[in-house]
C-alpha cells in the first residue's frame, strides 16, 4: 500500500466465544480524508473501532498505523500516537467542569504529568486554548459547569472538544450526532469538516444525510463482513445496502 | 504520712480480660484493705486501666502515670510484649513494677529490671512442672503443637529440654499460625505420631481451640495425654469440663488448695460476681500486699529502699503461703500440676482441678545463674 | 442513576482558581505551625507527639483515598512495617534516629510499590479488600519473623541523637524534631494535591477509560500515589517507632488500618486539613476511654455508622461547606 | 509401604478431608458476602461479626431456653437474619445512592460495635457448645479417624451453598435481584418492589453467615472474635473467585480450603498465608479472579 | 396558557399540570403543562436540554424531586413511587437504554412482569427485531448499541402498560430499523397503546405523532397538530434552531 494510507487493517476478525463479530475486515483509510463507516446494528463498526484503538484485542489481523505496526500496543499508546477516539456512550469527567474537562486533554502535550513537586498554577497555561475549543462546539456558556450536569447533548460536544484538544492526527468518531438536536448536528458537521483540514476522520454514523454531506469515502458493513466501498452516491445505489441498511424509504 | 498510688494495669477487654481484668483490681481492692492501711497511716489509691494487649498502649498509659499523675507503682500487666514495654519505662522512670500477668522469664532473665519483681509464674515453670511432672508420670514420648511466634516457640524449647533431661523424648512437632481457629490437620499429625503426651505450646484462644478439637477428634480417649503449658482456670471454665477433663496443666495457685485459699476466695467471689480468683489475680493480691508491707517496713516509698526491702523479708500471704523474691526479681513458691477433673468428680460450680504433684520451688523455678540476668553479679 | 457520588464530595477538591495556595490555607498552616510549637509548654508533648505521628499518618492515607479514589483497607502494613524497620535500625544497628526514618520510609515506600502494582489491578471494593489481605500477609509475617520480635515487638528503641549531635532523649527535644517531620509532610501532601499530577488523578477518579483514551497510562498514576501515600504513612510509622521507642504487632494489624479510615472519615476526606482534626479527636478518645476496655471499640464503631450516615464530609467538611470554601 | 514427602497416602486423604470441611466455611461465608456484594454493591464487613452472632445466639438458645442444636440450625439463621433485616432498613439502606466504599465502612463499624458488645457481655476466653449426642464420635475410615459432626459440616454447607446458587442464577426472583442492583431505579419503573427485594436479600445472606456460625459452635471456640480474622481470609477467597459468580464463590472456597490444609501438612508454617499468596498470584495472571465478569 | 392543550377533556389518559422538576438544587421542569388523549401518539420535540427526559422521568415517578399534577387515568400519580406508578399501566424505555449487563438478553427481555393483558407476546417482539432471537443468551450489554435499543423497546411492549415513554427510541439505530420501529408504533397505536414519544429526529416525529408538544427551557411553549405542521413548519425551525 501506498503512504498516503495512514491506516489500514488486514483481515481483522473478532469472535466472541463462538460469535464472530468482526470477520477478516481490510480497511484502507486515506490520510486527510473523512471516511464512514456505517451498517446496520450489529454491524461490527463499534467492535471495528474497538479493535482499531485497541481497546479489545483481534483474534487475527495486523493494524499499521503511519505504516507502523500498532496490531499488540496499549489503547494509552495508541492515543499517544496520536489515534485518538469517542466513545458510542458518551464520556466525559462529570465531576470537573468543562474548562477541566478540555484542560485535562491539553496537559497531555506537557508528556506524562507524574510532576507532583509541581504546582498546578502550570496548567492555567491552557486555560485560553481550552475556552477556545469550548467555543468552537458551542460550548462556550458552559466552561463552568460540571460536566455531568449538561445534557446529553451538551456532554457529546464536550467529548469532541475533548479530542480535539490532543491534537490528533486520526480521530475515531463513534456516531457523533447520536442525540443531538438539529442545530448542533449543523454545528459538530461544520466543526467536523473544518478540523477534517489537516486530519483524517473514522466515524460511525447513522444519520445519512450527515454520512452524504460529510464523508469522501464510505464502507458498510454487515455481519461482520465489508458489504460495499465507494462514494455515497455509489453506495447508496448498492442493491445490497439498500436492503440489509438503507431500506425502502431512503432510496 | 505517705500517699500510695497504685496503678493495676490489664487487659480489661481483650483475651486475658477474665483472667486478669477487673478481678485483678478487686484484688488489689482486697489487699489494701487486708493491710489495714488507713490504720498505718499509709493512704492508697488504686487506678487501673485497660491496655488492650497492645504494648504501644501500655507503654503510653505507664508514661502517663508516672509523668503525670504519680502513680509509684504498676501491677499485673499481663501479655509478655505490654510487660516488657512497662518494664523499660519502670526502669527508666526509676518506680515499682510487680508483675503477676505475664508468662516471660525474660522479665527476670534477659530483660531483667532493678525495679522489676515478677510473681505468679513464667515459661520456665510451666514447662518444668508440666514437662517434668508428666514424664515422671510416664508421658515419655511427647509431640509438640507449637504457636509460631517467639512466645510459643521458646516454650517449646524450655519443655524440651525438660522432657529430655528427664529421660523422654520428642517424636515431632508442628507450628500453626498464630492466631488460628482449625487445629483439626495439626491434631490429625499429632494423633499419627504415636506420641504419649501432645504438648500445647500455645496459649489463649489457640489453645481453647485445639483442646476443643482434641477432644472432638477423641485424643484423650485415644491414651493420649493432653498437656496445656499454659492454660488457666478461666480457660477451663469455658471449655467445659465435658472437654477439657483430662487436660493436664500447671499453675502456681488455685482456690481450693486450702482452708486459707478458699476463705479468701469465697471472699474475692462475693466482690466479683462469683467468678473464683485465677492465679493472676490471686498474684496481683500478693503482690501490692508484699509491696505496702515493704513500704510500712521502709517508712516510705522511695523505689529503691522498697524494693530492697522486698528482696530482703520473706514473703507470707494467705494464697501463695511462705516465700520470697530473689535478686533478680523472681518470686519463688511452690507451683502445683493438675489434673482436669470429669464432669461427674466434679461436685460444685468451679470444682475442676484434682491436685496431681506439688513442685518445690527450687525445681519449679529457673536457677539464678541460667537466666543471665545482667545486673546480677 | 444510583451511586453516583464518588467516594469524596468533588465540591471539596475544586482546584484553587489558577493560584498557588490560597490565602485562607496560608493562614491555617501557619495556625498550625503556632499550634505546635506553643503545644508542648501547655499539653503533655508524648500525647501530642502520638497524634502528630496519627496525623500524618492520616493526611496520607487521605491522600489515597480523598484524592486517588482508592480505599485501602490495608495502610497499616505501610506504617507498621516501616516502624519496624526504623526500630530494627535504630536498636539493632545503632543509626541515628532521622537515618532510622528515612529507611523505615524507603522500606514503607518499596513495600507500596510490590502491593500497589499487584491491587491496582482490581477496583472500588476488591482494591479495599486486596490492600486488607495483604496487610493480613504481613502482619503474619511479622509475628513469625525473628528479627519483629514476634508478639513482644522490638522493645526500647534508642531515641538517639538527631545528626548525632541534638539529643532526642528528652520529650521536649525529640518533639520538636516531630513537630518538624510532620509538618514537611503535610506540605508535601498538600502540594502533590495541588499539582498537575493531581489534576490528572481526579479525572482517572472520576472516567477512566476516558483517561486512557486521552493518553494516559491510568495505572501508573493509582501506582505513583499509591506509593506515594505509603511512604508517607510509612514516614509517620517509621518516627511513631523511634518516639515510643518500640514496634509492635499493632501497628501493623487491621485495627489499625480502621483506626486510620475512621480519622480520615471523622475529619473529613478530601479535605486537606481533616485527616489532622480526625486523628486528633480519636487519639485523644483512646486516651481517655483507655480505663473504658471494649468501650473504646464500641465507642469507635459508633463514630464510624455516625459518621458514614449523618455527617460524610466530616468536621472539616462541614466546616468548609459552611464556610463556602475547601479546606 | 510408598510414602508422599515424607506422608503416607492415608494421612493425605485425611488431611484433604479436613481441607473441605474447612472450605465449608469459606465457602458459606463467601458466598453469603457476594450475594451480598452482588445485590447490594456493598462488602458486608459485619459478615465476621454475624457469623459469631450465630454461634452466639446458638448458644443462648441452648442455655437460656434449652433450645438443641437441630432447632438452633433452623433458628438462629432466621433470627440473625432478622437482626440483618432491620440493620438493613436502618441504616445500610441509606447509603444506596452513595459510593459502595460507604457501605463498607459503615459495616466495619457495626463489625466493632457488635464484636465490642458481646466482649463487654462474655468476656472473650469463649463459651463451651456441646457436639449435638447424634452427631459425637466418629468413623474409622481406616486412613483417619473422622468424627461424624465434619462429615455433617461437609454434607449441610454443600446442600446449603447449591440450593442458594440455584435461587439467583435460575429463577426469576434472581432475575429481578441481580437487574435491581445494576440499577435499580430502572426496576422499580417496571413495578417491582427494589427496597424489599433487597432487604430479603440482606437478611438471607447474613442468614447464611449465622448458619455457618451454628455449624461452628461445637468444634471452634465461641467467642466474639471468632470471625474476625476468619473475615480476612474470606476476602481474600472473594477475590480469588471474582463475586461474579456465585458458583465461583463455592467452589472456590472448597478448593482453597483444601489447599490450606494440604499446605498445613507439607509447610504448616507457611499455612495462615497460602490464601494470600494465591491472591497475588491471580491478581497477577487473572486480575478479575478465576470466575469474574470482567467488565 | 397561551397554548391549549386539548380543548375536550374526554378520553383523557394522560394529563400534565404545572410539572416542576429539580436536579438536586437545580431547577429544571418550570410548569409543564400537557395533555394525551387515549390511543394517541405525541412526541415532545425541543432542544438538548430543554427537560423532556426530565418530563419523561418525572411522569415516571423515578425524578428524585418533582412537584406539580400528573393525572393518569384519573388517578393523580404525583405522589405515588414509580413502582405503584408502574403498576398503574405507564412503562418507560430511557435514553440510556438501561440494559442490565448482569442478566441474559432474555432475562433483560423477560424482566419486567406483564401488569396489564394486551402487552405483545414474545414471538412478536423477535417478529419485531430478528437481532434479537439470535443473541437470547449472550450478555445483555454485550449487544450493539442497536441491539440494545431493539431490546429496551421490545421488553416494554410486553408488559401491556398502557401508556408508553419512549425517550428517543431511534437513537443510534439504522434507517432500516427506524422505519421499523415507525412501523411499530403505528401498530401499537392500532392496538390500543398510548405512546409519549421524546424524539430529536423530528422527520421521524411527523411521520408517527397525531401531535407535537414543543418543550423550551422546562416549559411546553406550544402544541402543534400533525396534521397543521406544514403551516407550522417555520415556527417549529426556529423552535428548534434549525
Ligand atoms: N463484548 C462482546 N461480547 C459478545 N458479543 C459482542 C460483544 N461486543 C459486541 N458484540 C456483538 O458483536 C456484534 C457487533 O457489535 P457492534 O457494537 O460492533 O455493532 P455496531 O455496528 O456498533 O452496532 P450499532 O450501530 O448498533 O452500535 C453485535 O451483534 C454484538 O452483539
Ligand atoms: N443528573 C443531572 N443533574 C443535574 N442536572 C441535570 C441532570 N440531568 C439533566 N440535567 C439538566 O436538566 C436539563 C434538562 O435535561 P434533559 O436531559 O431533560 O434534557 P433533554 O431535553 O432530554 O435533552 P436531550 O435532548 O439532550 O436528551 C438540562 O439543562 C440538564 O443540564
Ligand atoms: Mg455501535
Ligand atoms: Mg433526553
């Protein structure tokens, strides 16, 4: 594979006792680019994700990333490459507020903070980038509220920022929009594309016309098992998603 | 005039709360008034505190007493390590300390202290009147249920030598964790070893537990004899007689050795809701007695002068009858081996030992020269 | 839904906005400091010496619990073991008593890291009932090994000369060298709270599989303040040993271990000065309930179910709610 | 005759035997704590102290009513249980909406307020309880002698553990009991009464307790501190197994029961802390225990 | 009220007045006031955060404190814990899905007990989500966050609760499933039930509901017919800040 692939998977399967989740997937994800993955529930996508970053381990496969093999390193190493995710349900720090929320991903620029001799007045440093990434996801009137006390929109937006914050050079979105209103749909896409500049973006999404507006590249899944590649437009046309995902309506 | 203040200090709640606790303190009651104080013109005041077994505790509460509140003299302390802990600051804060709780001979060995008199019993007894008393009794063959700490350890040592010099032999021995609850495996190896005599070198808990066990297991019905190296009237108050008949043990007191000793302990019983005195207690009364009538012999309570006089006059007191305190601070009498009785000899409530050998003080008690006490030339 | 509350009030460990510490600490630090220098001429300095050594002992287990979000139910074995060390060195071979600490410490420090790797590895109460078991593990140790002294302990520990030269023999003297340790301590305490280490240890508290989405290795941070906490409680074994000159089994049975909790939650975890008030309160308790037996456990228990049910922030955290400010 | 280092075969028999009497015990008490544990999210630190309160009141029935040990078996576990029940409503049924820890120390504090009671009352040196006239002596299995009461300890805690098992893991009522505590608020919304399910569930657990407390009357010294110690080692048995599975609570206190007294014959004094060690051992191999749910 | 809920009082399952809610100290729900007819479908639209899950909670007697009427079949429920309210015949299905991990896919389906006949049998629920019937024994919380939606919905329809809360039921579920779940609640609504829908896919909304409450800051600030919204459409944009 060429080097403008920042990440790929080979045959990447995943059984749970006896139930094969994810089944010899190939991923190739082009750097820069916004790529979805969709598929109807059951799919595998969370599971993709889970292996991609880690957090579960493949019964087979390899993972390069940056053409370094990442297949048997820690989920916190992986993020420190710089492949960072969301999460399906969303996570946040409840207990602190927002601005700390943000602030706790831009103190991992400063490396491993074991500095405990140190004082904190250090991170206050961050604190203008941190309101600045509030604002971009509207967050803005919130930095002081405890983060579990917004609504589970609001929390969404935050775990963005959240991500943001580290910089990363891959971002795993997993369903993004899930539970927002209409308006922060519009907000998060734009945000989305916007940061999509300089990065390359995995996300999982059901809301369709957010996957058309937003993806250069899908692939669907189902049982498992890659269905269909190519631009929506091709995709959507694609007999098969239209019956296993799609569904009369859309079409 | 002079003002006494004595501080009795015990296990007021922990395993040695019934055998010392606040019978001690009865006793002490009862020793002051046997001395007729306020008569002498002597005025005593007795305080008393709980030390939990903790050393730390004990330690801290001596220091009290005798920075803060004046306390002259400290008695009972059982559990070696609190002892030992008061020991030191006795010494060190120059006072009195009259022990009658604690098993060490260390207390007039090793750790010996010119303020230190230790009274009622030490490892030392208890494995020579035991260990010999059963091999002359025909117990040759002996196996060891040995707790794993020092304490359990060095008994296992003194009884030993005992049994070996006296022409037995030790087949075996096991050490279970101190403390435990299942002696059964213990029990089970010591059954298999053929031997004549299974040694308890534990104390407290464990040894109620392995008693209890032993029976269960039908070792004493079995021709094997059982012997307790330290084991107390309490104890077998809680075993039963049902299960401790038969258990063989050594003490240096027991109420109803005499005229006297019942007397003074229908007495102690009356002030103690009907709990007989225990050899500890009954040590704690010797004890202050000896130490008040030194002081009316002194005319004071200069630490020095009274433990001079302690060392020097005889000591003769109704429990432990005549006897006296060594050099080194060990109280000499006689100790006695018993012998649990079954339930159906037993004929009144606390009726539990039959007297089996009385052992003479100068076999009874560690020889001067063997405990290496420093200050003793 | 159910059982949200994190083990400590978040309200209490808001970070200091962007500053160092803040005036109102400043002040009660140096209360303090006034406290303990005057205390000695008024109060009977052994007694006070006990509560300082509970003190600190106290404020580290706090550190644990309060800010790291894990309860160990097993301190004791950092304390205990390290005051046998220190005892061991001081009598055995004759080191000076503030050489004697520091071993004690290092031995306390070694010792939280073997157990801390292995109990990081489960959570909440499993932790409690790991760092439980393994106190249990040393405490049989220390009644087997020979050099502990089994059950009598290691008996009259030399005070010493501090730097062989200031002799600590007289109360006076020897307390002020502890009034200095302690002290140190609670600094120490107080800034790894509020250092960018800290930051990090409250959102672990608070998601972890967030934290290590974000980047970090999770289990080096618990490692790190578990280590962290045990050298400190081993700090105050190790000088608790060398003021009562003796080390024994009860420093490192599980009933200390509960004492501890039982200060920090009186006093108020995660809170910076409650630990302090809590260990006072009970060592003074114990003090005058000695004459009490059983009593002082009951006593003790009482406090705990009163505490747990009626008043969880404790005597400091009431006090800053009603103050509106973190103590 | 072939010997196994140093024991003859026979002995070993014995001695295993022994090991699973003594893993009865592990085994009632741990699972009573996870059943517990895995329906209220608290570890009931009072469970040591309820286990005493069993061989206790055992003891009272016996000596202030007459009341023989076959009636106590049945008794004392519903009486204690009781005691539970209120306990429960009390005070541990405040402290659901709190973090488990609270539960903890607030059992740990009625562990010594209990523990210091019964002290004050029956000093601690312990009460004598009789094997019941049935059950004294024993059999001669050639390779041991086995009094007859371990054999019954063996029989009525394994009867006793697998009837419970079967309670939560198959029935509906278990249902109920495991989805009330992963979130109970949500049961209550289908319409089931949470508060009482739990309490019931308490009651039985410390139930459990008190009867292994009455099975130990007669062989183990009766005294206030009988299960604190004993409570550690339980623990320890919990974390080996994962409170995941109550089936794993079981069988794993039989094991390590029998492990301990394998340990007792060919290194007694390494015996008091094997549990322990295993503990390290599988917190190093399988954090979650042989038979947790990782999450 | 400036918007009138449902002019005759007849038939009325459901009634709301001047609902307050609190978030320990904070005050969410400021008098929600509205109405359900039996047999009617009604969605509360609204922004993130306006409090319809809170509503939702708060008519399920499980918001720690609530204030205000909540009338359910004539009875007044405001007081009631939310397992008697439960037994009343209202069954809930959260936004967090509220999967038990500890239970099977089939204990998760067979836990709630039925109060009422006329709930769905099971093999009606698999009819309804095939997923399901593959997975019976594994893992609740093992399932997709698909699965688990299918699942949280398909244990309730057992039940034969009258009146059902479903907070955001679509979320996360493919085109495909929703339009099934579309197609089930028309069928529930044929069947008899009464469906309070908290919904942000507002295409989906339109396509079930007979009406729409709107929900702004813990108020209902209008009523909209189904029928009526195409003339509405605007004001409801800015409602919802499209
Ligand atoms: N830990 C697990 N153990 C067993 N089966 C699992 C586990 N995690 C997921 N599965 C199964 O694997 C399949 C894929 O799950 P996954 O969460 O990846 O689906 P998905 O594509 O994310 O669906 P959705 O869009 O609903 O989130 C599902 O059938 C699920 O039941
Ligand atoms: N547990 C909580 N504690 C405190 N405040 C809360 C809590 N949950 C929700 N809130 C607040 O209550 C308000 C209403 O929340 P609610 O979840 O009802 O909104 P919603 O309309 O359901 O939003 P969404 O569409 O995102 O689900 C929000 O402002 C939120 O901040
Ligand atoms: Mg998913
Ligand atoms: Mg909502």
């Amino acid at each position: 594979m060429n080097n403008d692939i920042i990440l790929s998977a080979h045959s990447l399967s995943k059984e749970f006792k006896g139930f094969i989740a994810v089944d010899s997937v190939d991923l190739d994800i082009r750097r820069g680019s916004i790529h979805a993955l969709i598929g109807p529930n059951g799919a595998g996508k969370t599971t993709c994700f889970n292996l991609l970053t880690k957090f579960l381990q493949p019964t087979q496969g390899t993972i390069t990333f940056n053409g370094r093999d990442i297949t048997r390193m820690s989920p916190a190493d992986i993020a420190r490459l710089g492949l960072v995710r969301s999460f399906q349900i969303s996570a946040v720090f409840p207990h602190l507020t927002a601005l700390e929320n943000v602030r706790i991903a831009l103190q991992r620029q400063r490396g491993d903070s074991f500095d405990f001799w140190r004082s904190e007045r250090v991170l206050s440093a961050f604190d203008d980038r941190a309101a600045a990434l509030l604002d971009d996801v509207g967050l803005s009137r919130f930095t002081a509220v405890a983060a579990g006390e917004l609504p589970y929109g609001r929390k969404r937006a935050l775990e963005i920022a959240t991500t943001l914050a580290l910089e990363p050079e891959m971002l795993l979105l997993d369903e993004p929009m899930a539970g927002m209103a209409q308006e922060d749909v519009e907000r998060i896409s734009a945000l989305i594309r916007r940061i999509a500049a300089n990065r390359t973006i995995l996300m999982v999404e059901h809301n369709l016309s957010v996957v058309a507006s937003l993806s250069h590249h899908i692939t669907v899944l189902a049982r498992g098992k890659i269905l269909a590649e190519g631009d929506y437009a091709a995709v959507s046309k694609n007999p098969d998603v239209i019956e296993a995902y799609i569904g009369a309506g859309h079409a | 005039d002079t003002a006494v203040k004595i501080g009795v200090l015990n296990d007021r709640s922990g395993i040695y709360a019934d055998l010392s606790g606040e019978g001690s303190v009865v006793a002490a009651r009862m020793a002051v008034e046997d001395f007729k104080a306020a008569e002498k013109g002597i005025t005593v005041e007795i305080v008393s505190a709980d030390h939990q077994n903790k050393p730390d505790i004990a330690s801290t509460i001596a220091r009290q007493w005798y920075d803060q509140e004046g306390v002259d003299m400290i008695t009972d302390v059982p559990t070696s390590s609190a002892a030992l802990a008061v020991n030191e600051i006795t010494r060190e804060k120059n006072k009195v300390f009259i022990n009658s709780g604690a098993a060490t001979s260390d207390l007039t060995g090793k750790q010996c202290s010119p303020n230190t008199v230790h009274w009622t019993y030490d490892t030392y007894a208890l494995a020579h009147g035991t260990g010999g008393a059963m091999v002359e009794a025909g117990g040759k063959k002996w196996f060891f249920l040995t707790a794993d700490y020092a304490f359990g350890h060095a008994l296992e040592r003194d009884t030993t030598a005992v049994v070996e010099a006296a022409g037995g032999e030790v087949v075996g021995s096991v050490r279970h964790p101190f403390p435990g609850t299942d002696f059964s495996s213990f029990l089970l190896q010591a059954q298999s070893s053929g031997a004549d005599v299974i040694g308890l070198a534990n104390a407290g808990g464990d040894t109620i537990n392995s008693i209890k066990q032993a029976s269960e297991f039908g070792i004493t019905q079995g021709g094997q004899a059982l012997a307790g190296l330290l084991v107390f009237l309490t104890d077998v108050h809680a075993l039963g007689l049902d299960t401790a008949q038969g258990l063989v043990l050594t003490e240096s007191f027991y109420w109803d050795l005499n005229d006297d000793t019942r007397a003074w302990s229908k007495r102690f019983a009356e002030a103690h809701d009907g709990d007989m005195p225990t050899m500890v207690q009954a040590g704690v009364y010797a004890g202050v007695l000896h130490y008040l009538n030194a002081i009316e012999a002194v005319g004071g309570k200069d630490p020095q002068a009274v433990m001079a006089k302690m060392k020097e006059m005889p000591t003769d007191d109704p429990l432990f009858g005549q006897g006296s305190v060594r050099e080194d601070g060990r109280k000499l009498q006689n100790m006695y081996l018993f012998k649990v009785k079954t339930p159906d000899q037993s004929k009144a409530p606390w009726d539990y030992y039959e007297l089996v050998a009385t052992i003479p003080p100068e076999k009874a008690w560690r020889p001067l020269a063997e405990g290496g006490c420093p200050f003793v030339k | 839904m159910a059982k949200t509350e994190a083990v400590l009030p978040s309200a209490h460990v808001r970070p200091v906005a962007a500053g160092g510490m803040p005036r109102h600490h400043m002040a009660i630090f140096l209360g303090l400091l006034l406290l303990g220098l005057v205390g000695p001429f008024v109060l009977y300095p052994v007694f006070l010496m006990k509560i300082l050594c509970f003190a600190l002992f106290a404020c580290a287990f706090n550190l644990l619990l309060g800010f790291g979000g894990l309860l160990s139910f097993g301190h004791a074995a950092y304390f205990g073991s390290a005051s046998y060390v220190s005892a061991y060195a001081a009598k055995a071979w004759g080191l000076n008593p503030e050489l004697a600490i520091l071993l004690g410490t290092a031995a306390a420090a070694f010792l939280g890291l073997v157990f801390g790797s292995l109990a990081i590895r489960r959570q909440g109460i499993y932790f409690a009932m790991v760092t439980l078991a393994f106190a249990q593990m040393v405490f049989f140790f220390s009644v087997q090994a020979p050099f502990t002294g089994g059950e009598d302990g290691i008996q009259s520990v030399p005070r010493g000369h501090l730097l062989g030269l200031f002799d600590l023999g007289p109360d006076r003297n020897l307390y002020f060298f502890v009034l200095a340790i302690v002290f140190g301590g609670l600094l120490v305490i107080y800034r790894i709270i509020h250092s960018p280490f800290g930051q990090v240890l409250k959102a672990i508290r608070d998601n972890e599989p967030r934290s290590v989405s974000l980047g970090y290795r999770v289990n080096q941070y618990k490692l790190a303040v578990f280590v962290l906490s045990a050298a400190l409680a081993g700090l105050a074994g190790a000088t608790k040993a060398i003021v009562f000159q003796l080390a024994s089994l009860t420093d490192v049975y599980w009933t200390m271990s509960g004492e501890v909790v039982l200060m920090t939650l009186l006093g108020g975890m995660g809170t910076v000065f409650g630990p302090l008030v809590g260990a006072a309160i009970i060592v003074t308790m114990q003090n005058y309930l000695a004459t009490f037996g059983a009593w002082v456990t009951i006593i003790q228990g009482i406090i705990f179910v009163v505490s747990v049910l009626l008043f969880r922030q404790g005597v400091v955290g009431v006090l800053a709610q009603w103050l509106k400010r973190p103590l | 005759m072939f010997e196994l280092l140093g024991i003859p075969p026979q002995a070993l028999f014995g001695q295993l035997l022994l090991g699973l009497i003594n893993g009865s015990f592990y085994a009632l008490l741990s699972l009573g704590l996870a059943i517990i544990f895995g329906l209220l999210n608290i570890i009931n630190f009072t469970h040591g102290a309820q286990y005493m309160m069993g061989a206790f009141v055992a003891w009272m029935l016996l000596n202030y009513l007459g009341i023989n040990y076959w009636a106590a078996l049945v008794l004392v576990p519903v009486i204690v249980g009781i005691s539970g029940v209120i306990i429960e409503r009390l005070l541990i049924s405040r402290l659901y909406h709190l973090d488990h820890l609270y539960g903890l120390l607030l059992t740990f504090g009625l562990a010594l307020i209990i523990q210091g009671l019964f002290r004050n009352e029956y000093g601690i040196s312990g009460l004598p309880y009789q094997i019941p006239s049935q059950l004294s002596g024993g059999q001669n299995l050639g390779f041991m002698f086995l009094p007859n009461y371990r054999g019954w300890v063996i029989v009525a805690s394994l009867v006793v553990c697998l009837a419970t098992w079967f309670v939560i893991e198959k029935t509906r009522l278990g249902a109920y009991l495991r989805a009330a505590t992963e979130n109970p608020t949500l049961v209550g919304a289908f319409g089931i009464n949470v508060p009482r399910l739990i309490t019931i569930t308490y009651g039985f657990g410390v139930g459990l307790a008190a009867f292994a407390g009455v099975l130990a009357a007669p062989i183990y010294s009766v005294n206030p501190n009988m299960g604190a110690d004993l409570i550690i080692v339980v623990f320890a048995v919990v974390v080996i197994g994962g409170m995941g599975s109550i089936l794993g609570s079981i069988v794993t206190g039989f094991g390590l029961g029998v492990i301990e007294g394998l340990t007792r014959v060919f290194y007694p004094e390494g015996s008091a802390v094997v549990i322990f060690v295993i503990m390290a051992i599988v917190l190093l191999v399988k954090p979650a225990g042989l038979f947790g749910r990782t999450a | 009220m400036e918007h009138a809920p449902v002019a005759e009082a007849d038939g009325l399952l459901l009634s709301v007045r001047d609902l307050h809610g609190w978030y320990g100290e904070s005050h969410v729900l400021h008098g929600i006031a509205f109405d359900v007819r039996a047999g009617e479908v009604v969605t509360l639209l609204g922004r993130n955060g306006a409090g319809k899950t809170t509503t939702l909670k708060a008519i399920m007697g499980i918001l720690p404190k609530r204030k205000g009427s909540v009338v359910f079949d004539g009875r007044q429920t405001i007081g009631l814990p939310s397992r008697a309210i439960a037994r009343a015949g209202i069954a809930f299905c959260p936004e967090e899905r509220g999967i038990f991990s500890s239970l099977s896919v089939e204990e998760n389906l067979m836990l709630p007990p039925k109060v009422r006949h006329g709930g769905l049998s099971v093999d009606q629920v698999f009819e309804l989500f095939p997923n399901l019937k593959e997975r019976l024994s594994s893992q609740g919380t093992k399932l997709s966050g698909g699965e688990q939606q299918m699942l949280a919905i398909g244990r309730i329809l057992r039940t034969g609760a009258k009146l059902l809360l479903l907070d955001e039921p679509t979320e996360g579920l493919a085109p495909v499933i929703v339009q099934q779940i579309g197609n089930t609640i028309g069928r529930l609504k044929r069947e008899g039930f009464t469906i309070v829908l908290v919904e942000q896919n507002f295409h989906f909304a339109a396509s079930v509901a007979d009406r729409h409450y709107v929900v702004e800051q813990g108020k209902v600030v209008d009523a909209i017919r189904n029928d009526e919204l195409d003339q509405n459409i605007d004001k409801l944009h800015h409602y919802l800040g499209v």
